[in-house]
C-alpha cells in the first residue's frame, strides 16, 4: 500500500529547507578533503611498506649473489697453497708454468688476478704475466694482506689496484714450509677479486646498492660516482693511515651526497632522488649493503589511487546522503502510515492467532491417534515376529524326527545283529556290537542336543575339529546303511592333523545327511558305470578346506537343484524337505558354503568349503 504525505508535511517553510540544503553542502566539502588527506597519508605509509617489502628480497638476493662470488673465490688460495708448484717456485724453480696455471684457473673461475709473492712480499709469478701490466717484479710487503697473511695465515683486504688502479678484495693464504723443516713461512698466495659483475647483477634488482665496510667506506656501488666516498667524516689518523698503504689510492674520501631521514635517504648529484634504505649485514665479513629503492613515484601511484578511490566512494555516499535527506520530510508521514499499517497487522494477528489455536488442537489429536497407532503397529510387529519363531520352531521339531531316524536306523540293525551274535554264543562280536549300540545311543542324544541349541540359536564358540574324527564318526552311522544298500563309499585319504573351524556333531550331521541322501538317491536308479557310485572328497587349501559328497545317481534338474533349500519341499515321496536346509544353515553358521551341482542322468555333487584351523 502507498501513503500519500500529509499537508501539513508539504507546507513546511522554504527557508529552514534551504539551511539543510547549505549545511549539507559544507558537510560534503569538509568530508572530501578529509577523505583526499587521510587518503595521501594512507597511500605514503602503504608505498613505503610495500618499498620495504621489496627492499627487504632484494637486500636478500643481493648478499646471495655476493656472497656466491666471495664463497666462490675464497676456496682458490686454500686449494694453491698445497699445490706442488707453488711450493717449487718458492723454492726457486722457474716459474714459467706456474704462470701458465695460474692464467687458466683465473680464466676459468673469472678471477681478476692470481700471483704468488715470496718470502719479501715480491711478485714471482702471476695470472697476467702476458700482460704490460703483469704484477711479476713488483714489491707488495707494504700492503696490509701481506703482512697480515705472514703474520696470521691470512687475510682480506679491499683495495685499489697500484698497477691496474681498480678496485678488489684481495684474499691471501700464506705458504708454509714442509713440517719439520727449517724455513717457516715461504710465501703468500694472493686473489684478488673484482665485482663487476656482481654490480651488474645488482642492477637488475631495481634501485641502487652499495656495500660498505666497518668505517663506513663505499666499497662497491652501482653508482661509480659513490665509490670510496664515505658515510662520515673520517679522522685524520685513518684516513692518513689509507693514505700510506696505498689501500684507496688517492680517492677523496669525502661523504657521500646524501640527506638522511630515518631510513629515508635524498641523494644529489649522480642518481639523484629519494629513497629507501634497507641495511643488512653481509655475513663472514664486515661489510654492510645497502639497498635504496626510489619511493616518490611508488607514493604518487598509491596516493593518487586511494583519492580515487576516495573519490569514487564519497560520490555514492554523498548522492546517498542527498537522498536520504530528501527523504527526511518524508518520513514522518511514513511513520504514521506504518502505524496504520501496524494497527492493521496486529488486528489480523490477533484473528490468526485464533485459527491456528483451533488448528492446534486439532493437530494435537491428530498426534495422539498417530501414537496410538504407532503402539497398534508395535504390537502387530511382535505378534509377527512370534509367529515366525513359532514356524521356526515347528520346522526344528518336525527334523528332529528325521535326524534321528538314522541312528535308530543303525541301533536296530546292530541289536538283531548282536541278538543273533548270542544265539551263536560269539561274546566278543555280541560285545562289539552292543558298544555301537551304546555308542549310537549316545549319538542320539548329541543329535538332539544339537537341533535343541539350533532351535534357541545358542551354538557357542566355533573351534578347530578334526576332520578325520568327523569323517570318521559320520561313517560309523551310516556303516549298516551303507551295507543294506550293498554300497562302497569311495573316501579320500585325510591329510594328518587336518582341522577346521566348526563344531565336531554338527559337522558329522552335515556329513551324514548329504551321504544318506546320496544312498537313497542311488536306491532309486542304477549308478553311472564310470567311477564309484559313492564318494568323499577332502581338498586341503591354504586358507580353506573342501569337501566332495558325490554320487552318480540319477540326478535333478535345473528346477529341483533350484529348490533344494527351500523348507518342506522335497523330491523324496516321505521326505520332510528340512535335512538340507538345515545342513546348509548349519556350514552358514560355520562361515562356508554348501553348494550342489547336478545334472540329469549324471548324479550330484554336494560342495562343502569351510575355513581352515590355524
């Protein structure tokens, strides 16, 4: 809905609107320009951190190309020491290979310059003897790295050059004599090293570089003009002490053009400009680097990026504000309309919140009758669940009956036999056959035993049995029907100590069925002419061991072999239809398998794989 503003909004007088009008305007203006001057502030500390960020990797890829080089060359006089050359041209052997090698290694590892100088501090051999310049002849016992290396072993000294006038550090090993043997120090080896190239590299890290060493003096630079200036004044005595060993020649030795604010440093003459310093230490030396990147144009970048950020985000703000105040007259009328509104809604509240009371109690009993029928539901699932016990029960109690027919089959036959056996007065044969009768009794009750805890599903642990032993005690009850059928049973040898994971009765009940099944089966046809109408089959795996209950009866089609395990269906005209299906619960609950092949005219083969004993 839309509200119209009332007249006494439209009336109001023209003056006080042209006040809010030029205080808004002046509220702007004093906004921008606070926004351009945090902006110019906020862009110069931004360009100095981002400069130092930079100044800080580029400090890091500049020592690490110095100290490659310094690294590098300082290996060349601990390596010349020992070379057998060297020592024979101290000892006064001609020097003229020497040269030679000296000019090869110092080409190879782009040295400046490699010479050897002799117990005086003379030049005897060098890497640029070819050279009009060559250091051979020349007197060096003034110069600090001689005198230093004799006394110490060695020494670093950066100088400029008495014959090639340019600047290098000179690294010297001193030459000592066999151990043992008079003579003491023959001699210093000395490098001298020019960083040319290292400068160059410096360039390319943007911005200049300089190294100085303890009393601030340029050493290196990217800017010629800066080197052998110094950082401060130096005192008299040093900078006369430079003077006598020649170490900077006649270099002036004045400060360096700057103008230092911080770490914030106004060069004039060559490279003239502002910039930021970064100082770090060069380790193994005393050497300090620093590296000045330009900042002015990185501050006007980042200022004039911020004001125009400022700029872009105070236009928006500003029409904001414009039509916010706009709108300020106009939101009184808008309160009261949204109190009408309000009055409005609540009233509707009100009536809703009637009709979802009703609807509640509705959907409270509704809630009720569901828990009702969920109790309805329970109790069918339970009446469900015993019915299904109650059929599991009956398919139990209807095998019991046939499981034990077989043993009585069997106590029968050895009760007639023993009958006769006194007749004839043989005690021993009565003896024997009245123990199989006790043995068969005892059968009995484990086989009631067993389909018992079947039927209450308590079977206990699984445990190593023997398959001999169950081999052997399902053949003792199914001795007298295998001879009333006039049959031989085929049995495989079992492998000695030959165990799986079972239990010993329900194995022989397996065994016994799957066997009785096979007599009757041959009893209904005559057997297959090749190979034994009856046989047991042991196949001893790694992991697993199978057995083979196979006859060569008549066999079963696709159809019977698909209902083998289904319970009460049986092929046999008194059959029951549970031996099997219990035989296979029975080698499930074992963790294997019991499965049938047959074919019509050809006989079955009943499968058993079970886990073998450790």
């Amino acid at each position: 809905m839309a509200f119209a503003s009332s007249p006494a909004e439209t009336r109001a007088p023209d003056r006080a609107g042209r006040r809010l009008w030029l205080a808004f305007a002046l509220v702007s203006v004093l906004a921008t320009v606070a926004a351009f001057v945090v902006a110019a502030d906020l862009g110069r500390s931004h360009a100095i951190a981002s400069v130092r960020a930079a100044g800080d990797s580029a400090s890091t890829l500049a020592i690490a190309v110095l100290r490659g080089e310094l690294e590098k060359q300082r290996a060349l006089p601990l390596i010349l020491v020992r070379d057998p050359d060297v020592e024979a041209a101290l000892d006064g052997a001609d020097t003229h290979e020497l040269d030679a090698k000296l000019e090869d290694i110092a080409r190879e590892t782009r040295t400046a310059v490699i010479y050897l100088l002799d117990r005086s501090g003379r030049a005897i051999a060098a890497s640029n003897w070819r050279e009009p310049t060559s250091f051979i002849g020349t007197d060096y016992a003034f110069r600090d790295y001689y005198r230093e290396a004799m006394a110490r072993g060695s020494a670093e000294q950066f100088a400029l050059g008495t014959v090639s006038n340019r600047p290098g550090l000179y690294i010297t090993r001193r030459v000592d004599g066999p151990e043992g043997e008079p003579g003491g120090a023959l001699g210093v080896i000395v490098v001298k090293v020019e960083f040319d190239r290292v400068e160059d590299d410096w360039r390319a890290l943007g911005g200049q570089t300089l190294v100085t060493d303890r009393r601030g003096v340029v050493l290196l630079s990217t800017v010629p003009a800066w080197r052998f200036h110094v950082e401060e004044p130096l005192a008299p005595a040093a900078a006369a002490e430079m003077r006598r060993t020649l170490q900077f020649g006649d270099a002036p030795l004045q400060p360096l053009p700057f103008t230092r604010d911080g770490d914030m440093v106004t060069s004039s003459g060559a490279a003239a400009g502002r910039y930021l310093v970064t100082r770090t230490g060069v380790p193994t030396t005393d050497w300090q680097l620093d590296l000045l990147l330009p900042v002015e144009r990185a501050i006007r970048s980042e200022r004039g990026d911020l004001q125009a950020i400022a700029a872009l985000a105070l236009m928006p703000a500003i029409a904001l504000a414009g039509f916010l105040l706009r709108r300020r007259r106009q939101a009184a009328a808008q309160r009261r309309a949204d109190a009408r509104i309000k009055a409005e809604l609540e009233r509707r509240v009100e009536e809703r919140t009637a009709a979802l009371a009703g609807a509640n109690a509705r959907l409270i009993e509704e809630i009720a009758e569901r828990g009702r029928a969920q109790e309805r539901l329970s109790d069918a699932r339970e009446e469900l669940g015993k019915a299904n016990r109650l059929a599991t029960l009956g398919q139990v109690t209807a095998g019991v009956a046939h499981e034990i027919n077989q043993p009585l089959a069997a106590i029968r036959t050895y009760a007639e036999n023993a009958r006769a056996l006194l007749k004839r007065r043989d005690e021993g044969a009565t003896d024997l056959a009245l123990d199989k009768v006790v043995s068969l009794t005892e059968r009995i009750g484990l086989i009631t035993e067993t389909l018992r805890g079947f039927a209450r599903r308590g079977d206990g642990a699984l445990e190593p049995v023997s398959v001999a032993d169950a081999v052997a005690g399902a053949l003792m009850i199914l001795d007298a029907p295998l001879r009333q059928a006039g049959l031989t049973l085929a049995v495989e040898p079992v492998p000695p100590g030959l165990k799986v994971m079972a239990r010993r009765v329900e194995l022989e009940q397996v065994l016994v069925n799957l066997m009785r099944n096979a007599i009757e089966a041959l009893g209904t046809a005559p057997p297959a002419t090749e190979g034994p109408p009856l046989s047991l089959c042991i196949d001893a795996g790694a992991d697993s061991v199978t057995l083979t209950v196979a006859d060569r009866g008549p066999g079963m089609t696709a159809a019977e072999v698909a209902a083998l395990f289904t319970p009460f269906r049986s092929s046999k005209p008194k059959g029951l239809g549970l031996g099997l299906v219990i035989c296979h619960d029975i080698v499930g609950r074992f963790g294997g398998t019991l499965s049938p092949a047959c074919r019509p005219g050809e006989g079955c083969a009943f499968t058993i794989v079970l886990k073998r004993a450790p």
